[in-house]
C-alpha cells in the first residue's frame, strides 16, 4: 500500500475542515428578526446624554421613552427601515443617527480610516521591499571550520530547540 | 488680573491664601527652573563664557524644581483640607462637596472640577519632576535636558492654574452653609481610584517625552535614552492601562446601561495615548536591538503626549460633546496654544538634529520579528488615527458643510473593531518570528498549533450556535466575536507554546518540572516574558470584550412575590423599600435570585437620590461568574402602581476583562524586574551534569534563550 503524501493529508484536513464550518453554519435555527432592537441601535437619545437609543435607561429621560414609541409605531406602519431612520432625521436632525451616512460628506468618515489603512499598508509594504531589495542572505558557515566548543553550542542549542 | 490675585490674598480664608501663595511660589520657581535651565545648558553645549559655572547654575535650576514640588504639595494639601474643613468660601470648594460627603469623595473632590484636576495634573506631574530630579545622577547631562524640558510643561500648567482656573478663587457673595455637593455619578469607590491612575498615565508620559526631546536636542550618543525612559514608559503605560479598565468597570458599575465602553469621545482620548504609548514600547525594541526606528519612536512619543494634550483639552474644553466634558471655558485656548508650542518646538528640533537618526539597519525580509513590529505599530497607529477621526469628525463635518452628526458605536463597531482583531492576529504572529529573516520550515513548524487552534474554536463556536448569520443576513456582532474567539485562542495557543518550548528547554537543562522551568525561564528573561504574559492578558480581555455579542435584557415591573426570568436565572421581588441618610435617600428592591430550582443568592438593586442636588443615581447589583455577569438595574417605580420596575441583563464574559487586567497588571510587573543576570543565575540554578555539559553552562546561557 502506498503511503499517502505529506501534501495530501493537508489538502484533505483543510477540505476537512471547510465541510465541517459548512455543516455548522448549516445546523440549528436562527432566531426572529429584532428590526426593533436593531434600529434602536442605530438611533441616538436626543435628551444630550449621548447615549444610544436602545441603551438610554437614565431615570427621567424626558426623550427616550417617546422616541422608542415613534420607532414602534414606524416598525408597525409598515415602513422600511431607511424610511424610519429618515423620519427621524427629519424630525430630529442628523445627529439622532448614531453612526454618519453613507451619502455625501458624510462618506468621508467612512472611507478615510480604510484609505489611510490601505495607504500605511501599501507604504508599509513598498518600504520594506526596498529595504530588502539586493540584501544578500546571511553567509552559511562551514561548520567544520568551527572550533569544537562552538560546534558543540550549536549542536546542543539544536538538540535543545528540536531544531 | 493682579487685582484678582490680591483680592484673593486679601480676603480669603488662611488656607485659600495659602494655596493661592503655594501655587504663586511653585510658578515662580518653575520659571526659574526653565530659564536657568535653558541658559545653563546653552553656556554648556556652546561653551561661551558665562558669568557664572553653568553646572552650577543648572544645579540651582534642579532645585528650584524639587522646591516647586513642595510648593505644589503644599497647594495641592491647602485643597483638600478646605474641602474637609467645609470652606465653602472657595468657589471650587462648594462647586464640588458639601457637609455630608462622606470623607472619601471629599478626597475625591479634589479632582472632580476642572481647577482641581488641573491642580492633581500639575503636581503629578510634580511628583514624576521630583523623582526625575532626585534621581540626576544617572545621566546628569541627559537628566539636566529633560529637568529643563519638565519645567517648561509645568510653567503652563501653573501659569493656567494661577491665571485661567484658579483654585482657591472666592466665592462672590455671602458663603453658603453648605455647598454643592459631588455629582453623585462620582460617589462611587473607583472614582476614588479611577482618575488618579488616568493622570499618572497621562501625566507620566510627559517624562519619556522629555527625555526623548531632550536626547535629540543633544544629540545623545546610542540607545541609553531609551533604557533610561524605559521603567517611566512602562509605569506610565501601566497607570493608564489601569486607568482606563478603572473607568471601564466604573461606567459598568454605575450608569446603569450594562455596558462599560460608549465610544464617548473623553474615553476616546484616554485611549488614543495608550494606543501610541503601545506602539512606542513595541518599537522602541527595534531600536534596542537593532538601531532601527529612530525618527518614529521619537515621533511616536511626542505625539504620545502631544495626544494626553489633546485629551485634556478634549474634557476641558467643551469641543466635543461629551458626558465627561466639563462646560465650555477659555482654558481650550490656552491648551490649542500650548500644543502649538510643543509641536514646534518638536519639529524644528527634528529638523534640526535629524541626521542624529539616521538608522543603522534595515529590515531585511517582509517575514520578521522586525517587520510584524512594524505592522504592529502600522495597525496601532491606524487605530489610534481612526479613533481621533471618529471623535473629531463631527467637528470637522460641522466646519465643512454646517451639518453636525453624530460618530458613535456603530462607526467603531465597524471600523475600529476589524482593526482590532487585526492587531490581535499580529500579536499573535510576532512572536513565532525571528529576528532578521523567517525560514518557510520555522514558520511551517511555528505556526501549525496556533492555525489548528483557530479552526477547532471556529467549529466549536459554530457547533455551540454562535452563527455569524441570521436570518440569511450577516450578523455583525457574532461574526465579529466568532473572529475574536478563534483568533484568540491562535494567539493563546501561539504564546503558550513558546512558553513551553522554552520551559522544555530549562527542563532538560536543569531536571526541573515544567511549570518550575516556565518560572526559571521567566525570571530568566523578564522583559520577553513579562511581555507574553501582557499579550495573555489582552486576550483575555478581547475574549471578554467578544462577548458583549451576546448580551441580552429582561425588563419586568414586579409586585411581591412577582418573578421574571433570564438565562438560566429566576429573579423573584421578595420586598421593596426606601432608606435615607444624610446624603441621599434611596429605594431599592431585595430580589431572591434561583437557578435550576434552588435559591442561588440575592440582589438589591438600588436607586439613590442625593438629597443636595436632587440628581438621581443607580447603584447595580451585579453578580458575576466566569461564564457571565446577571446585572441588575432598579430602574425605577411605575407611578400608577407604585411598584418596582426591575431591568435585568445576562452579560456573557465581562469578568474575563477584568481578570486579563490583573494578568496585564502582573505581566507588567513582570517586565518591569530586572532578569536574572548570568552570575545570579548560576548561583540560583542547579544543574544536571549529564553528557555535554558542564556545571557552569546555563549561567551562561542566563539572560536569553
């Protein structure tokens, strides 16, 4: 019988391995929708305690409690979510949305912090090429020209480090 | 404005007036700390003729900076016992504390107004001044710069004390018999712990920054700055690690909304320090070892303190809204100034001095321990930048299309926390490279643990039913905690084996069991060790952090006897009630708590109302488990019916953040002793002689592995 490759076996485990995720992902029941619970946190208490929506529990909030109510009776009108979250803006301005846009200058906020990930990457990535560019690999030592105290550490420190 | 000053002298209370005095005499003395300093080491490096020794000279200046510590003490002393002796005479003092305080938050009083805190900052920063000043003799020359450079950050600290937020200032008008009170959100044991240990981070990195200022002024010779700075660095970073976990499990504690991170933009400032103060103690290693980094590790720290600036100003100056920003003052200005002081004072003494930095190698390969330094600090930085992005947008939005928004934990959710976990993964990473260049067959071998860990705890979390789908869409929060568990458990699996590789080592040297040789190798390196142990503890942390995925809440009005259920919890109201004493009046209901049948424990959840303000305050009951945290919020009584309406959260894993902070705390420690040097070693170690070795060969093997 002939021994299966090293590379096969790893080939298998990662095939392995995917089929086992995709069954998992697969297994069980996925819980109702919560528009609810989403979109509460995705609105901002107006009443100045900077807080979320959803998580806005200070005794007396003269806001909160009224601003939940509007979000139920637009989740049982029958709008769509955008369409709550404009209602919102409309009423309250654009700082009751916890989080900017995506439309206009709002976008920027976005798309800066992965711009400039990207850009310290790629920066990142160019230098150390340039950096590494005509380096020569460190020179192998002949160890039979070491004298034999050196010869022993290193073998020593390569039986120790299993190397 | 002198004739505010005078006034003060004049008609204040003995202790105002000495305050005021103290602080009078520790601003003059910094000023002569600096201009003495800056003369003395200008006669040195140019060696002009002076009328006078400049080392003398300096000396004096030294000492006008110890002194100016004394003085400081002695206003910081004249505050807190006005605010115990009730002299509500000072403003400050009836702003923030009455007669019934207990004596705890009346210490505390000391730092809860803006002209306190500003006043705990300057004699920190004192304090850190005094140790500096003592302790000269290391490197006086080194020591005389950063003296120097101390002494013009506590010029403007004193000049805002004495001229823009004057501690002591009277009281206009007749004195109240009773003052203020504390804002009852303060009354609380970690408000007593939690800004202290803020300042000291924030204050402290203030020394590092000097020392690394100071060193490119003079072009200091090698990496010694760097060892010097290197306990202050690590001390300081610790302070606020410990600070900002204080603050977390405050804001847990107390607001009563069963999390513990808003994304609130003073929050935010008290990270993005840490953030830079991290990415320093990471590249300063570079530096060490291979002479690498120069220009960013100095730029790293001067915006380390450039950004515990920014953080001030951020809480004192009312630029962004916040529930920890004090009101609007002029103070702002006078931090906007200064910070444009220190950053050109900065850059021109780059410029200047920059061919002091010229590297002496560079990386060789994109697979080292040097490179995954520099992606570290890469993604920190990006971090750190995404965070002042976040918290300054809306100022910026506001500026340039007049429309104010809102940049709150969504935003973060969604960019900070991949970046995270990116920065988790690379902690992981580092450590399995070596120095220089990574060979295919060490990495291969390195990292085959850590990637079988990732995928088991990808399908066990997936089996267990944390899907990161629902519904057919992408649920962002289990996605993300699914990332973090698995990429946790790499990390961990990754550390440990290093851990164990070398334990295994010591084990063989010396015949010592393993955990023996884990502690042997330990002390044997402490900074790389300690270190490990500080990348332990954040990923417990992460771990807990991953599981606010999994929150969930029970809100419920209970009668006597009424019971409600979360999680494998009953909670059943067995009485309600009110008590009151001198500072507050409170309501509170006593909820017997069973789990699987049996009464497990009970809770009281309280709602207090501090009798001087009339502000009302939550105090939680919480009882935490490994596997999670039952919150439980008194939210109120219902008007109608007059019976308490209880709030209750199962919090997964919240006590994991706080044990990886005592880990971080020990791991810090750790690093923070010195490593067994070769000779003591061999005293300490016994060794097995055994074919190939000899009695003396580990000691000499002590230091590294």
């Amino acid at each position: 019988m002939i021994a299966p490759k090293r590379g096969d076996i790893w080939m298998k485990a990662l095939q392995a391995g995917i089929l086992a995720v995709a069954v998992c992902f697969s297994l069980g029941a996925t819980d109702a929708s919560s528009r609810y619970n989403s979109l509460n946190h995705r609105l901002m208490c107006t009443c100045g305690c900077s807080e979320i929506l959803g998580e806005c529990n200070h005794v007396g909030c003269p806001n909160s409690t009224g601003e939940l109510k509007e979000l139920s009776a637009g989740i049982e009108s029958g709008k769509t979510d955008q369409e709550i979250l404009d209602g919102f803006v409309v009423k309250y301005g654009a700082v009751v949305l916890a989080a900017p846009t995506a439309h206009g200058f709002d976008l920027v906020a976005w798309i800066a912090p992965f711009a400039v990930f990207g850009a310290a990457l790629l920066g990142t990535i160019l230098l150390v090429r340039r950096w590494s560019v005509g380096r020569t690999a460190p020179i192998a030592v002949d160890i039979a020209t070491l004298d034999p105290a050196e010869r022993e550490r290193r073998e020593r420190i390569r039986r120790d480090t299993g190397e | 404005m002198f004739s505010l000053r005078a006034r003060i002298i004049l008609e204040s209370s003995f202790m105002a007036a000495f305050g005021t005095i103290a602080l009078l005499i520790a601003f003059a003395l910094a000023g002569y700390n600096l201009l003495a300093g800056i003369l003395a080491l200008r006669w040195i490096a140019t060696g002009q003729p002076a009328p006078i020794s400049p080392e003398r000279l300096a000396d004096t200046a030294r000492r006008a900076g110890i002194a100016g510590f004394l003085a400081i003490s002695a206003a910081a002393f004249a505050l807190v016992w006005s605010v115990f002796a009730n002299d509500f005479s000072i403003t400050y003092i009836m702003e923030h504390s009455n007669r019934a305080l207990p004596g705890a938050y009346k210490f505390s009083a000391l730092w809860s107004g803006q002209e306190g805190s500003l006043l705990l900052w300057a004699w920190l920063l004192a304090v850190y001044g005094f140790v500096l000043r003592l302790t000269h003799k290391t490197d006086v020359k080194l020591y005389a710069y950063a003296g120097t450079i101390l002494a013009g950050i506590q010029v403007f600290f004193l000049a805002v004390l004495v001229f823009a937020a004057p501690p002591f200032a009277l009281y206009q008008g007749v004195t109240p018999d009773d003052g203020n009170g504390l804002n009852p959100l303060l009354q609380y044991p970690e408000m007593v712990i939690h800004p202290p240990m803020l300042y000291l981070g924030y204050v402290g990195f203030a020394i590092p920054f000097c020392f690394a200022l100071g060193a490119l002024m003079m072009r200091y010779p090698g990496e010694k700055w760097i060892k010097v700075t290197r306990i202050w660095t690590m001390v300081t970073w610790l302070f606020l690690t410990a600070g900002i976990f204080l603050g977390m499990h405050w804001a847990y504690a107390v607001l009563g909304w069963g999390g513990y991170w808003g994304w609130d933009p003073v929050e935010n400032a008290s990270f993005m320090p840490w953030l830079t103060g991290t990415a320093f103690l990471h590249s300063v290693m570079m530096q060490e070892k291979r002479g690498m980094m120069k220009s960013w590790n100095v730029w790293l720290i001067f915006s380390t303190f450039l950004l515990t600036l920014l953080g001030t100003l951020l809480t004192r100056a009312g630029l962004v809204s916040s529930v920890h920003a004090f009101a609007q003052s002029s103070i702002g200005t006078w931090f906007v100034v200064f910070m444009a002081i220190v950053l050109a004072v900065c850059i021109f003494t780059y410029v200047l001095n920059r061919s002091h930095l010229k590297t002496e190698h560079h990386l060789e390969s994109l697979v080292s321990r040097e490179s995954s330094f520099l992606f570290n600090n890469l993604v920190l930085l990006v971090a750190c930048f995404v965070i002042l992005w976040g918290t300054l947008f809306p100022v910026i939005s506001e500026y340039v299309v007049g429309n104010k928004v809102t940049v709150g934990a969504p935003f973060y959710n969604r960019v900070a926390v991949p970046i995270g976990i990116f920065l988790l993964l690379l902690t992981g990473i580092g450590p399995l490279l070596p120095w220089r260049a990574a060979s295919f067959k060490s990495i291969r071998r390195n990292f085959v643990l850590p990637v079988i860990a990732f995928w088991v705890t990808v399908i066990v979390c997936l089996a267990v039913g944390v899907k990161p789908w629902k519904d057919g869409a992408l649920d962002q929060g289990n996605f993300y905690a699914l990332v973090a568990f698995a990429v946790s458990a790499a990390v961990m699996t990754a550390i440990l084996s290093e851990f164990l590789r070398g334990a295994n080592v010591i084990s063989k040297q010396t015949g010592r069991n393993i955990f023996t040789a884990t502690w042997l190798l330990t002390r044997r390196n402490t900074r790389r060790y300690g270190g490990y142990i500080i990348h332990i503890g954040v990923v417990i942390v992460v771990i807990g952090l991953a599981g606010s995925a999994f929150n969930r809440n029970v809100e419920s009005e209970l009668a006597l006897h009424d019971k409600m259920n979360i999680g494998p919890y009953t909670l059943e109201c067995v009485g309600f009630s009110q008590d009151s004493n001198l500072n507050y009046n409170s309501e509170f209901a006593l909820l017997d708590v069973s789990s699987g049948g049996k009464k497990a424990f009970q809770m009281s959840p309280e709602k207090r109302v501090y009798l001087i303000t009339g502000q009302p305050q939550t105090m939680v009951a919480i009882h935490s488990v490994p596997s999670w945290d039952l919150y439980v919020v008194y939210e109120g009584t219902n008007p109608d019916s007059g019976q308490p309406i209880i709030k209750a959260y199962l919090n997964p894993l919240v006590g994991w953040i706080w044990a990886g902070l005592v880990v971080l705390v020990i791991g810090t420690l750790i690093a923070l002793v010195p490593s067994l040097s070769p000779s003591t070693a061999s005293l300490r170690v016994p060794v097995r002689t055994g074919p190939g070795t000899t009695p003396g060969e580990p000691a000499l093997k002590g230091g590294r592995l």
